[in-house]
C-alpha cells in the first residue's frame, strides 16, 4: 500500500520538527480529510504529545524524547514532563506495543488460517505489556528526578 502525497509530505514534516502548530494539525487535516484519510492523523501524530512549552506558552504537539524531555525550538527551549504526564504516557505506550504485538500475532495466524489465532492473540498482547512495563515502571524515579531538577521557567 502506498501513501498519498498529503501522507508523505505530513509525515516528512513530522520526522523534520520538534512543534508541531495547532493550525498545521488543522492543515493536515483537511488535506487528509479531502483525501479520504481523516482516520490517519492520530495515528501520526503518536509520537507527538500535546502541552504547552513553558517558556513562551504556545500550545502545540511537542515531539516524544526519552525520559519525557520536549524541546520547542523556536524559544530554544526544551524541559521534561511532569511526572504524571511521563506515567501517563507510558501506559499508553505500553499498551500500545502490547495491542501492535498480539494485533500481528492474530494478523499472522489469519494468513496461515490456523484457528485459535485469539488465544495466541491475547497471550502476545500479554507477553507485550509484561515486557514493557518493567521497564517503565523502573525508568519512572529516573525520569522524576529529571524532572523536578530542572529549572522552572518564569
């Protein structure tokens, strides 16, 4: 499956930017909708969270960083999430890597037309989430302190 040109320019511009404006997100979506492809934003965007950039206030879609850590480069500016925020976020994220894994395990059983495709299914999503949330639950105090440490824009 190929993607179309509003795909392909929205997803350069995603991988070239740490911010993302509220009125690009607007663009993209019209340019997705007049293409039939209005479902394909979130899915996107998912590297992305939405917040507010300390220093200057502007609302917006800040890229994902590890331990939390958004940059806005027009201020030159980056800071880590709060706390509640990073937990928050990895949850989804832990959930999401188990759902894409069980979600392949039962896309592969279709294809080989082997029954018992949920069982398995279920067990990868499972074996997904136990792999991930160890190590979000381990990272988490490392992020904390990352994130209470930093200085506190004024």
């Amino acid at each position: 499956m190929s993607l179309t040109n509003a795909e392909k320019e929205i997803l350069e511009h995603l991988k070239t930017n740490e911010y993302v404006s509220p009125s690009t997100i607007e663009n993209f979506a019209r340019k997705l909708n007049e293409e039939g492809q209005g479902g394909e934003l979130p899915i996107m965007l998912e590297e992305f969270v939405e917040t507010k950039c300390p220093s200057c206030g502007a609302d917006g879609r800040f890229k994902w960083h590890f331990l939390g850590r958004l940059a806005h480069p027009d201020w030159r500016s980056s800071w880590y999430v709060h706390p509640g925020q990073y937990f928050k976020e990895r949850m989804k994220r832990v959930l999401r890597a188990g759902m894409s894994f069980g979600g392949s395990t039962l896309e592969e059983a279709k294809n080989r037309g082997e029954d018992g495709g949920l069982i398995g299914a279920i067990f990868s999503t499972i074996i997904g989430i136990a792999f991930m949330l160890p190590f979000s639950i381990a990272i988490l105090p490392i992020q904390t302190i990352f994130s209470l440490r930093q200085e506190k824009a004024e």
